[in-house]
C-alpha cells in the first residue's frame, strides 16, 4: 500500500475510535452522579491514548523513507491500542451500570 494511501486508512481508524470517545464523553454528560467517576477516569485513559495514537502518526508523516518501517509499526500499535482501550471502557461502563 502507498504511504499516503496508508496514512490516510490509519487517520481514517482513528477517527473511527475518535468519533466513539466522544459518544462515550456525551453518555458521562448524562450519567447519574455514582457514574460520573467511572466515565471520568475511562475518559482519561481514553485521551490519553488517543494523544499517543496522534503523535504515533505525526511521527510517521514526518518520517522519512528509511524510517518509514519503524514509525508504521508504532503507529498501527498506537491505533490499536485505543481500539482496545475503547472497547474495554465500553465494556466496563456497561458493566458497572
């Protein structure tokens, strides 16, 4: 796959996970008070994964032709790691409700 057709499919997943943390940050709005907490530190986990995944792929934007490899790798663990991340805060809030 060409590097700016990866690129774009990587943003493109991360924006998917983005567009669900904040469905998530819109339920903590509404949640009852004995909630609110839990919501709290998903969300905190939650952003601070998705500042990694971000800087992951600034890093592979900028990356050059030798680096490319490293910086793909990095960026797909990123990715994934919110992917996870998401999906077990909404199995946990599901969970505690």
């Amino acid at each position: 796959m060409l590097r700016k057709a990866y690129l774009k499919k990587l943003e493109s997943r991360l924006e998917d996970w983005v567009d669900e943390i904040s469905r998530i940050r819109g339920e903590a709005e509404k949640a009852k008070a004995d909630m609110k907490i839990t919501y709290r530190e998903q969300l905190e986990v939650l952003r601070s994964r998705q500042e990694r995944a971000l800087e992951r792929i600034r890093e592979l934007r900028d990356a050059g032709a030798g680096n490319w490899g490293k910086f793909k790798s990095s960026a797909e663990g990123a990715v994934e790691d919110l992917k996870k991340a998401v999906e077990d805060a909404i199995a946990k809030l599901r969970k505690s409700a």
